[in-house]
C-alpha cells in the first residue's frame, strides 16, 4: 500500500505540491483556526481552567510537519523497490519524530488531568482556573520522567540499537547530559516544589523582596516548574524570577497579617521645631478622617497612631501608623493618604517641607 501512494504522489506532482501547501497554510493559520474553534464550541468565554490555546496550536502544528515529513519521504525517498520497510533509514526517522511527538502530546494532557484533578481553584475576576498544588506538580513530574524514559526506550529500539551494551550505551550519554546540567535545572524545580508544598507563598500573595538593592512590591501570579513570576505593584509589569533565587531572598508575605487587624503600615514626615504636638496631632487626625471621607481602603475602626519618632538638628520626624487589608492597592493608598495630609497640613498653615540649617564658617587670612 506504502509503494502504490508512493508511485501515486511521483505521477502526481501537482498533488503533491498541493497538500504540500496546505500543511504549510494550516501550520501559519494554526493560532487562528484554534482560536475560532474553541470560541465556537465553547458556550462561554474561555476559562484559564481549559487546556490553553497554545497547547492545541502545538498539537496542530506537529500533525501538519510530521505529514510533511510523511510526504517528502513518500515522494522522493521510497524507491520502487520497498524491501523491509521497517529498516529504512526514512521511516525510522519519522517513526522517532512520531514518537517525541505523541511523548510530548501524551505528557501535557497527564499534566493537564492532574492539575484538574489535584489543583486548586482560583477564581479571578469573572474567570476560575486551576493553580499546580505540590500533588498536581510533583505528579506532573514523575509523569513527565516515565512518559520520557518509555519515549527513549522506544527511540531506541526504532533506531536498532538492539543490544543491551549499544542500548545502555544511548541511554547513558542521555544520563551523563543531564548530570552535567543538572546545576542549572534541578534547584529549581526542587526550590519549586519546595515553595508549593510549605506553602510559602500563594498565588495572589504580596510580598515584599529585594531587587537590586530596591525594594520591590510584587503579586506572586503563578509558580511554574523553574521560575516563579511576579507583578509588579509599582509600575504594573511582570518579573520572572529563578526558584531558587526567590528561596534564597528574605520575603516578606503582606498577605499573611501577624494579627486580625491587617498590615501595619507606617508614613514618616519631618516637620519644623516650631509646632506644637496638639498641632501635628490635629493635622494627622484631620487627615484620617479625609481618608475615611475619600473611602481609602484603611481599617478606619483602629485609631491612628501617631508617634514621636525623632528629634533632630534639623526636624522633628513623626511617624503614622494605619491598618489595610486591601494590600493589593498598599501603593496606591499610601499615596492617596499622604494627599490627604497635604490637604491637611495647607488647612493647619503647617510646612511639610523638610527643614534644614546651613553652618557658616569663617577662615582667618594672615
């Protein structure tokens, strides 16, 4: 059968060339297709809880590329004369393509029933997806590892190392490439699994870390296998950092509060020598109360603290403290109550400029 679609497609040129652009077009029009697709068949908009998109624009692209493979060896590879096809040096070739292709294939959708199946739900917005648990991950990867030794056995076999020395000699050097590199790839992944099953940080969680030498506030949006990534509160980008890195750092988890009051936030401000305490105070307390009036996500059933902090040569430095639980908008309402004290401070006639003196010294010329 092999021989006469083999002699079909020589006679046939134009046949040939066709299908030849239609692979080429489905593998551009991939993303499309699949988009349109899966909008069609889906009653509601896509949760992230579904197999991504990405995953099936692979899946069609693979099919298309090993059936052009498939063609170019009928056409110009497979002679007339078809002796033991099983030992040709093209069907071995895409036999071993077929079989990294359905590992690949195989081993995303075990990932992807794991993660339904021990995940947790994550609901954002309107939209629920799945988050990898320790289970779904360490799952994975165990699956990940078996579906990737029964593809080397495979591989190996189809390419006719069929004796035990030529057989383990293969899979040796596999195993040596992956001892050589395992510094690169193995502390994170076990930083990772780490990470999921003490439960260090959460998706949705924010912390505080330091990044060169600045401290960043971040949203942790998702830990995958080597990396974990991070939006950023500040100017609202995403930053990928390694597992093991992330371990490595002192992190401060806004999300999880030391008491039921929430985060304890604390805003210093210098002010002159000259105002009383029952000035600032009152300032401080007008300010709040404008907070409470703007409706700033500030636990308003705590009094404000207001403290003393130093007392210098050039300013006399206070300190405010307030409770939030809203720590997703930590930035932004920090910003909004120091308006609020601005505010305040023009209504009391107080400076909020930071004071400072000038030494004048004199030198003598003999």
């Amino acid at each position: 059968m092999i021989h006469n679609i083999s002699e079909y497609l020589a006679n046939h040129g134009e046949l040939y060339y066709t299908l030849l652009v239609i692979n080429s077009a489905l593998i551009v029009l991939a993303p499309w297709l699949i988009r349109s697709v899966l909008g069609r068949l889906r009653k509601e908009p896509r949760g992230e809880a579904d197999l991504p998109e990405n995953f099936w624009v692979n899946v069609l692209r693979g099919l298309n590329v090993l059936l052009i493979v498939m063609l170019g060896y009928l056409r110009f590879f497979l002679s007339n004369e078809v002796r033991g096809v099983t030992d040709n040096f093209g069907v071995k070739v895409v036999s071993i393509l077929l079989v990294v292709y359905l590992s690949y294939l195989v081993a995303n959708l075990f990932s992807w029933v794991m993660l339904r199946r021990f995940g947790k739900l994550i609901q954002t917005g309107s939209k629920h997806r799945y988050a990898d648990s320790y289970a779904s991950r360490i799952l994975s990867l165990f699956g990940a590892v078996f579906i990737s030794i029964i593809a080397v056995i495979g591989i190996v076999d189809i390419a006719g190392f069929g004796g035990l020395l030529e057989a383990g000699g293969a899979i040796g050097i596999i195993g040596v490439m992956l001892a050589l590199t395992q510094g690169s790839w193995a502390p994170d992944i076990i930083s990772g699994l780490i990470i999921l099953n003490t439960k260090l940080l959460n998706e949705r969680d924010v912390i505080r870390i330091q990044e060169n030498g600045e401290e960043l506030y971040a949203v942790v949006h998702r830990t995958r296998a080597f990396h974990t990534e991070l939006l950023s509160l500040v100017d609202n980008h995403r930053l990928m950092m390694r597992n093991s890195r992330l371990r490595d750092q002192t992190v401060h988890n806004l999300s999880k509060f030391a008491s039921a009051k929430g985060v304890r936030e604390n805003l210093r401000f210098k002010l002159g020598h000259g105002l009383m305490p029952q000035e600032v105070r009152a300032m401080f307390n007008q300010a709040f109360e404008l907070a409470q009036t703007e409706g700033l996500p500030i636990e308003f059933q705590h009094t404000l603290e207001i403290r003393l902090q130093d007392v210098g040569d050039h300013a006399v430095e206070w300190s405010i403290h307030y409770y939030t639980k809203d720590v997703s908008t930590l930035i932004a309402t920090r910003q909004a109550f120091r308006e609020q004290v601005l505010t305040a401070a023009t209504a009391h006639s107080i400076d909020l400029s930071t004071p400072f003196t000038v030494s004048h010294s004199s030198t003598s010329i003999a």
